[in-house]
C-alpha cells in the first residue's frame, strides 16, 4: 500500500487553507513560484534536481483516514477543512525547468498555478526535495567538471538518513557521477551499483594475504583490493602477488593522496601491473579532486562532501505568491518587499540567452496579466527553459521513474556544454551568466 505524502507539511500551510476557507478566499486563482534569490555558497550555477521525485510524492499527496484522523485528533483545522481535505487532490498546473537543468538567481524553477488552496499547501513538499536534491546535484557537478573524464562513484549513504542518502545517490548520478555503493537507489532509479570491500574484511582475516585471496576467490581477479589498511606498500606487493598483473584495480583510502597515487602507480607498473587502476576513497571534495588532476588516478569515490552540497545541504530556494486574482476577477502581480527578501511578481517565461552556443543570460519575461507569455520565436538567440509538468492535476510520467532519471542525467550533461569557461572555476564569485527581467509590453 502507497503512503500518503500529504503530512510532509507545515501546519501553517494548512491553518492558511483553513482561514482561507471560511474567508472565501480558498478557491482565489493564484500562481506561486519556487525560485532561489541567491546561489549559495558563492557558486556560479545551480542544477536543478528532485523534480522526478517531487511528481512521484505529488500523486500520494492524499489525506486519508490516518492523516485526517491525526488533524482531527491533534485540532490541526476545523470540521470544514478536513471535509475538504478529504477529497483533495492537486488539479491545478505545474511548469518549470527541467530536472538537470542549470539555473542561476530569480530563475522560475517551477510555477504552480491554481486555487490558493490547491498550491499553498504544496510549499514544503516541494522545497523539502528541490532544496536537498538540488544542493547534492550542484555539489556533484562541480566535482564531476573537476574529475573531467575520470568516473566518479557516490558513495555517502553513511553519511545521510536512509531517505536522503537514496535521493542523494539520484541526485549526484544525474550530475555526473557514474555510479552509487546504495543498492536502493539502483534498484529504484536504475543507477549502476558498484562496490567490494571494506577494511573490516581485512581485519576479518589473520592475514591480509588471506583477506585478497578470499576476495578474489569470490569475485574475481578484475576486482579492486583495499590496499592500505596496514602498509600500502606491502598491500601492493601482496595484491598483485595474489592476483597477478592482471588485477583490475587497488583503491586508496588514506594518505597525502598525490604522493601515494604517484608512488602507488610507479610500483605497479615496476610490478608489471600496468592495467591496474588506482581508485582513491579519502574524503573527497571538488578541490581535493581537482587537485589530483595531474595525479595518475583512475577512479574517485566520493561520500560525505557529495550527499551533504559541499558544505551547503541546502540550496535555499523559496516558495512564494507572485499572482492572483482580486474580488474582481482581475489578475494583480504580487511580491513580498523585505530587505533581502524581496520577490519579483507576476508570471514568468524563462530562455536561456546564447552567443555562439554560449550561455550569456538568463532572460526571464513578466507579465502583470494572464496573457501569454514571451515564445521562443520571440526569442531566437535563446532556448526555452520551461516545460509542462502537471497539466490539469494529470502528471508527466516521462519526468518520472529510472527513465526520467537517465533523461535529467543526459539532459544536465547536454547543458552544461553552454556554460562559459569563467563556469568552470571552483572558487566563489557572481553568477556566471546574469538574469535578466524583462517586463512583457
């Protein structure tokens, strides 16, 4: 049996409905945007990740008897707005950028258009999985750009709750990296798994000999050996004594990781092992990987710094109004004023602006009305950044699933060709390509 998605909600989201219901104003066609006012962490680009989910829990965001009782039970809302929930289901429209998209400041990431009480109470769902998946895939590029043509694994489920480490593994696959150690997030999106041992299976052994050998007997000799819980030398040495120069790797784990990849390598090549590939394990970032570029490495395995953003867990998108109608039935462009907080109302088309296949700005158009927005013949030096997720309550399911998943991953890899080189640093600075409002005439 399905789970009910519809408690992965603040209560103010629901104390609003029910005011809005016994107001009039529940069934008010709004429009509410999630965007992110800033990059966080001083990045150039932000990468869109967690739609495909977001699909996913939005077809069990449904109240039943279990969640209606604990609202009723708890005094969350009154007798009307559980009357309400009840029957609720999402039927209003979703557009936004696609999942493995890049975005930058004030892009409109998704759009939710329907009643005030169809939208509002989608706000945490929506942010609770773009702000995690999207801070893990922004991370996972960066070090994807870093490694360049050396695959990378993920591989930090130890390192986040059992949930999030799944959507973590998602997320840095469609960024870039390879393969996930999480077997539920191959078998759910297939993602390829991989994996072997750990240093417990040495100390399991009275000898690290014996350890390689039991390895090898089972998994072959095209497996790669943990060198370096006692002395990497002599785990070498030992490694291709068992399996043979044609063992098809060792990985690190420890170290001043240039200086031992460089030696390592030079030992197994005097061994003869010149096939064997060096993978390395050792608290990985997208400055540690990129300070192995000139290093002879093979493969990067990454865990806490992917599945926690690099030291941003979170992307810092918001949910908010941006349009309405009034009692008249007129559409009124809404924005919050705060300092520092401030929002950009009305309805928005977005186009990513190009100069010789060259991101150069992100041009968004807004409109105070209803009417239709900018067109890509409007714009023929862009590229439309939006695309119809929720038609009339009815889900894409292209978006979602191991097929969604393998589109995003193709998708951001397609895009991140248009980035500017100046994209491509790691140290913080501006956005690398401005956004840009233009208001519709």
């Amino acid at each position: 049996m399905t789970s009910s998605t519809a408690l992965l909600t603040d209560r103010y989201e629901l104390t609003m409905l029910g005011a809005a219901l016994r107001d009039g104003t529940a069934a008010r066609p709004s429009v509410f945007e999630l965007f992110a006012r800033r990059l966080s962490g001083g990045r150039r680009f932000g990468v869109v990740a967690g739609t495909g989910r977001l699909l996913s829990l939005l077809r069990d965001f449904r109240f039943g008897d279990d969640e209606l009782r604990f609202l009723r039970d708890n005094r969350v809302v009154d007798a009307e707005t559980l009357t309400y929930l009840e029957n609720y289901r999402f039927a209003g429209s979703i557009h936004g950028y696609r999942e493995g998209e890049l975005y930058f400041p004030g892009s409109p990431i998704l759009t939710v258009e329907g009643s005030f009480a169809d939208a509002v109470v989608l706000e945490t769902l929506a942010l609770s999985v773009l702000n995690h998946d999207s801070a893990v895939a922004t991370a996972a590029s960066r070090m994807s750009i870093a490694a360049g043509e050396r695959p990378l694994a993920e591989m930090g489920s130890r390192r986040a709750a059992e949930h999030s480490a799944v959507a973590a593994a998602r997320a840095a696959y469609i960024a870039g990296f390879g393969a996930t150690s999480n077997l539920e997030a191959g078998r759910r999106w297939g993602i390829p798994t991989m994996g072997t041992a750990a240093h417990s299976w040495t100390l399991l052994h009275d000898t690290e000999e014996d350890a390689f050998r039991a390895q090898i007997d089972s998994l072959g000799t095209g497996t790669t050996l943990l060198v370096d819980t006692y002395d990497i030398r002599e785990g070498v040495n030992t490694a291709i004594r068992v399996a043979g120069t044609g063992l098809g790797g060792v990985r690190l784990d420890s170290g001043d990781l240039p200086t031992v990849a460089a030696a390592v390598r030079t030992q197994l090549d005097e061994l003869g092992a010149t096939g064997t590939k060096i993978t390395v394990t050792s608290d990985l970032d997208e400055y540690a990987i990129a300070a192995l570029a000139a290093s002879p490495v093979d493969f990067y395995g990454v865990g806490t710094s992917v599945v926690t953003g690099s030291g941003y867990p979170t992307a810092g998108m918001v949910y908010k109004l941006v349009a309405r109608q009034d009692a008249a039935g007129s559409w009124v462009p809404v924005a919050k004023a705060s300092a520092d907080k401030g929002s950009k109302g009305g309805r928005k088309a977005a186009f990513r602006t190009l100069s010789s296949g060259v991101a150069t700005a992100e041009t968004i158009v807004v409109s105070d009305g209803f009417e239709a927005l900018g067109t890509a013949a409007e714009h023929p030096d862009s590229r439309p950044l939006q695309v119809v997720l929720v038609d009339a309550g009815e889900i894409d399911e292209s978006y979602e699933g191991a097929a969604g998943t393998a589109s995003a991953r193709e998708h951001h890899l397609r895009v991140r060709e248009e980035l500017p080189v100046r994209a491509l640093a790691l140290s913080k600075s501006d956005p690398a390509i401005r956004t840009v409002f233009v208001d519709q005439e």
